[in-house]
C-alpha cells in the first residue's frame, strides 16, 4: 500500500510517499525562502511557489524511490486550514492523480495531520496524552484521548505563538522568520532584564493571549529607540521576551496535563524548534513525570508524512472523499473530524 | 436618519486610555451596526486594531474567539448578528493579491468586513466606508480618528457625535 502524501497549506511545498503505515520512502520539504524577504507569508506568492514546485516534487519522490505513478494506491492531501489558494494548488493536484489513476482520495486536516505526525515516531506517545501545537498560524493545547478524538483544552485568543515572534522580530528589525532570529539574538541576553507580562499564565482557564506582550516589547523598544541604548538591548529584550513566552507555554501544558491526567506531553508545530522552550519543558516534565515528546523537526513543522500518515489512518476505517473536496482557512478540528 | 450622500465625509477624534477603553468604545459603536459594511483600520503593531474589532464581533453576538487573522488573511464569522469577515492585510505587498486572494468578493450585502491594515489594501476598498485610524502615543495612551466616508448606518453619526463630546 503506498500512499502519496502533499502538503501545501502554508508556506512549506511538501511531498511524501509512505509505504503502508510507517514506512517513509521520500519526504521532500521546499521552504520558500523568497517569503523572507517580504517578512512573512505573501499568500499570492506562496500560491504561485507551490504551483511551480509541486508536480517535479512528485515527479522527483517517485524517480528517487524507483517508482512509477502507477504505484501509486491512495492520495492524501491538506484541505485545510490555510491559506486558500496555497491549498487549492495541493487540493486540485490531488484531485487530478486521484482521477487520472482512478485512485482514492482522503482530504486531510492540517491541525490533526500534526498530531497524527506522532505515529510515525518509533515509540509512538500512546493516547491519552496532551498536544501542544504552537506555529505561525496555530496555537492550541489539545488532550488526544484516541487517534481522532480530540478535546481542545487551550487556545491563542489572539495572536498564535509564531506570529508573536514574527511580530517582535520585525520591531526589533530582526528578519523573518521571527523564531529562528529571536533565539540567536538571545543568546547574549539576560531574560530577567524586562519583566514582561506573562497575560493569562495565572488564570484558571488553558487559553492563552499573545497580543499584550507583543504591545509590551513594543512600548519597552518604543522608549528605548527614544533614550537611546536599543541597539545594546536588542539581546535582554529578545531574551526576556523569549523567556515570558517559554514560561506561558511551559505553565499552560502542564496544566494541560494535570487537567486531564494524562503524563505525556507532546510538541508540534515551527515552535517547537526553540532550545528555550525545549530545554524548560524538558526540565519541567521529569520534575513532574511527565514523558515530553518533541519529534524531529521534519515532522514538527509543516510536511507531508503526516498528511500521508493521517491519509492511510482513515482510510483502513474507509474513508473515502470525492472530487468535490474542497478547501477551508480556519477552524482547527472541526473538520473533517466530526466526533 | 442621518443619510449622507457617498461625498459627505465627517471626522471624529477620541483619545482612549488603553485597550479597556478601546473595547469600551467598539462595544458602543456595535448598536447602529444592524447592517453590513466596511471598516477599514489603520495603525501600525500594538495600536489596538485587533482589540477593537473583538470587542465589537462580540458584542455583535459572535460567541467564538476571534483572533488575529494575519497568517490566514482572511477568517469569517457567521455566528453574530451580522456575518464578520476579519481582514488582514498586514503581510500584503502589492495590491493584486488581495484580488488574487478573492477580498473582493467578501463586499457583499449584509456582511460587516473590517479590514486591519488598510495601508496596504490599496484601491479595493469600497468608496463608502468607515476609516479608523489608531495611533500609539504611549503606554496605555491611544489616539483614534474616525473618518466617515459617505452615508453609512443610520444612527452612527449621532452616536459619535455623543461619545465625541462624552470625552
């Protein structure tokens, strides 16, 4: 059984093909680097990138792998949530092989594919346990009492993890994306320096707010641009603003936890990337008990192994989805999860 | 009924103390809306444009949390009293993606569209439209001006009169 998996919900172009469950034969991720230099995700660019890249990926999975379309026995692809014309881009490709090999379709949600990631590890985190999954366009706690039955314990109630670092990154003029460049400039920082607000942290509820701090760094860069002494500060603000996220997110997963009895955590999503908030979640679960799963970075981030693994996962339970699969932006579980 | 024609253009400028009174301000914009149309925000990052626009979604009735759209562009909300389509064009560069992304077909009847950078959405907007500019000037200290563009919500007028001179 080999499935093909693609991913272009964002602004990763993914392809895999996954031999029956968990035999990953190619996995090619192409980052659109061009996106840097507009400091973010331009949907239109992004759309037009995938367009370009997305059939000589395939062409290039199946040539590397000695295989032919063929062999080809079910398509999984991301409809969604994202960007809508990147999606339709993975959607009509999809849709086109699907048709032309007469094969099976299963369209894919972007949000569980990352949870899904997790059964493609050697010793897959048995449910229940409590996902984080914090990126640019997510952040969510979620407790996965099974392979597809989720409950959303927490979410962002504005601004997602990733986009806050984006944010923070172009006020301190520091580039795009924001994560990788924050944790560099903060390297030489004292996190103690600004104490900056954790919003929400000691609130009962597992939701989050990311819009305060951002609004607090910007007051802090404004006033220091004005006395001068902002170059020199670059790394404490970076530092401290790194460190009130990490204690955010570190608080409000093993509460997570706690809330639901569950004593493993799992990372996903591009955040997942940043050594502060690794080494504190490592740090805080064995203190805890608590076993702290972060994947490798290929599968944490955008990429098409997990639309291929959560691809053959419901289609063993028969799902099947028509050419009229269309694509939606928001809404994390909702769909095509229907429990 | 205060009906302008779409030439009429009337201003209105507040100072609001931080983001309680921003959301203070949206919740009594909220009660003319009874009907669809354009708010385009300007400002730039921390200024309160998100802020503003949950305030005034949940006081419209939208009973999810409406967050920044920036990665997804565009989210809609069907769940208040009018239909919300939450704009940001804050990582749009050139005009033409906003058409390639389909904002144009957003504009319909009956739905409230509030657009968060607006700088950046060039000639699309509608000519008949309400424009918030939100300004920074400080810890907790934002300045807002608020430009009418043609008739708008019947009611809406008088109510800024009134808030204006509350101040």
């Amino acid at each position: 059984m080999l499935t093909l998996g693609i991913e272009t919900s964002c602004d990763e172009t993914s392809v895999a093909l996954l031999r029956d469950e968990n035999e990953l034969l190619s996995h090619l991720v192409l980052s659109q680097l061009e996106h840097e230099r507009y400091g973010g995700v331009v949907p239109e660019l992004a759309s037009r990138a995938h367009q370009q890249a997305l059939l000589p990926m395939i062409e290039r999975s199946l040539a590397e792998t000695g295989l032919s379309p063929a062999n080809i026995d079910l398509i999984g692809v991301t409809v969604g949530p994202g960007l809508i014309g990147a999606l339709l881009v993975g959607i009509c490709t999809a849709k086109s092989l699907a048709l032309a090999l007469g094969r099976p379709l299963v369209g894919v949600n972007h949000v569980e594919a990352h949870l899904m990631a997790n059964m493609l590890l050697p010793n897959p985190p048995e449910p229940p346990f409590v996902a984080l999954l914090v990126s640019g366009g997510h952040t969510l706690l979620v407790e996965v009492d099974d392979w597809g039955e989720y409950l959303i314990l927490g979410r962002s109630r504005d601004d997602a993890v990733g986009e806050s670092f984006d944010k923070v990154a172009k006020m301190l003029e520091l580039g795009y994306p924001g994560g990788p460049v924050i944790e560099k400039a903060a390297e030489d920082g004292n996190p103690s320096a600004f104490p900056f607000p954790r919003p929400m942290m000691r609130d009962d509820s597992l939701d989050m707010s990311f819009s305060g701090l951002k609004t607090a760094v910007l007051y802090e860069t404004r006033d220091l641009a004005e006395r001068g002494g902002l170059e020199q500060a670059i790394p404490d603000l970076a530092a401290s603003f790194q460190a009130a996220v990490a204690d955010v997110l570190v608080n409000k997963s093993i509460r997570a936890c706690e809330r639901s009895g569950a004593r493993c955590l799992v990372v996903a999503g591009g955040v997942a990337r940043n050594t502060l908030l690794r080494n504190r979640l490592d740090a805080t679960g064995s203190r805890e008990d608590i076993r702290v799963i972060v994947p490798p970075m290929e599968l944490c981030t955008d990429n098409a192994a997990m639309v291929a693994r959560t691809a053959i996962h419901y289609y063993r339970q028969g799902r099947r989805d028509g050419l009229d699969v269309g694509a939606f932006a928001t809404g994390a579980l909702d769909w095509p999860v229907a429990k | 009924m205060d009906m302008q024609d779409h030439r009429t253009t009337r201003k209105w400028r507040f100072t609001l103390g931080g983001p309680e009174q921003t959301r203070e301000l949206a919740h009594r914009m909220a009660a003319p809306l009874r009907s669809g149309g354009t708010i385009a925000f300007y400002g730039g990052l921390g200024s309160g444009k998100t802020t503003f626009i949950q305030a005034l979604a949940g006081e419209l009735g939208c009973r999810v949390p409406v967050t920044s759209p920036t990665y997804t562009i565009i989210n809609r909300y069907d769940c208040g009293r009018i239909p919300i389509v939450h704009v940001d064009c804050y990582r749009i560069r050139h005009e033409d993606e906003l058409w390639e992304i389909g904002l144009a077909e957003m504009f319909e009847p009956g739905v409230l569209v509030c657009i968060e950078w607006a700088e950046h959405s060039g000639g699309i907007l509608p000519r008949r439209r309400l424009d918030i500019r939100l300004e920074s000037v400080g810890r907790d200290r934002r300045k807002m001006e608020i430009t009418a563009l043609g008739g708008l919500w019947p009611g809406l007028d008088t109510l800024l009169e009134k808030i204006s001179e509350d101040q």
